[in-house]
C-alpha cells in the first residue's frame, strides 16, 4: 500500500473542480493508494519523464512515485494540461 499526498497546488485545482469531478478524482486517489497495482497509469515522457498520468474523462492527474509515496503534483482538465 502507498501513502498518496497532494501538492498545495494539486490541492487547490482539486477544490475548484465541479463536484461531480471531484468523486471522479477521489475515486483515482483511492486506487493510487494500491500503487503499483494500478491499472491505466501511464508513464509521461520528455521534460515530464519520471511522472505518470491517470485519467478520468477529460480530467487528467499527475503524480509521481518516492518509494512508498505517491505525490499528486497536478489535477485539471486535459485542454492545455501537458503546458506550462
């Protein structure tokens, strides 16, 4: 089992999301906490590399691992989520 944590930043996009996504969300959190029995995580590749990405709908959730720890860095919508 993995400990999952956000991000101040991950945890104020998960405040102002509808609330309907907010379950959505909730529910991705909850599997990530059976890392790395976690099916649909995809490894992101170029200046992300070392991130993964799970979606739900056009939601998408960025995180990546530290040994035990799964630390959510980014919650948003998936127009421009990949741009800084």
């Amino acid at each position: 089992m993995a400990s999952v944590h956000l991000t101040a930043e991950a945890q104020k996009q998960f405040t102002t999301l509808p609330r309907t996504i907010q379950a959505r969300v909730t529910r991705l959190l909850e599997r990530l906490e059976k890392w790395p029995n976690v099916s649909g995580a995809k490894p992101l590749r170029g200046d992300l590399a070392g991130s993964y990405r799970l979606r739900t709908g056009d939601y998408r959730l960025q995180f990546h691992v530290v040994g035990d720890t799964v630390l959510v860095e980014r919650i948003g919508h998936r127009d421009g989520f990949y741009e800084d």
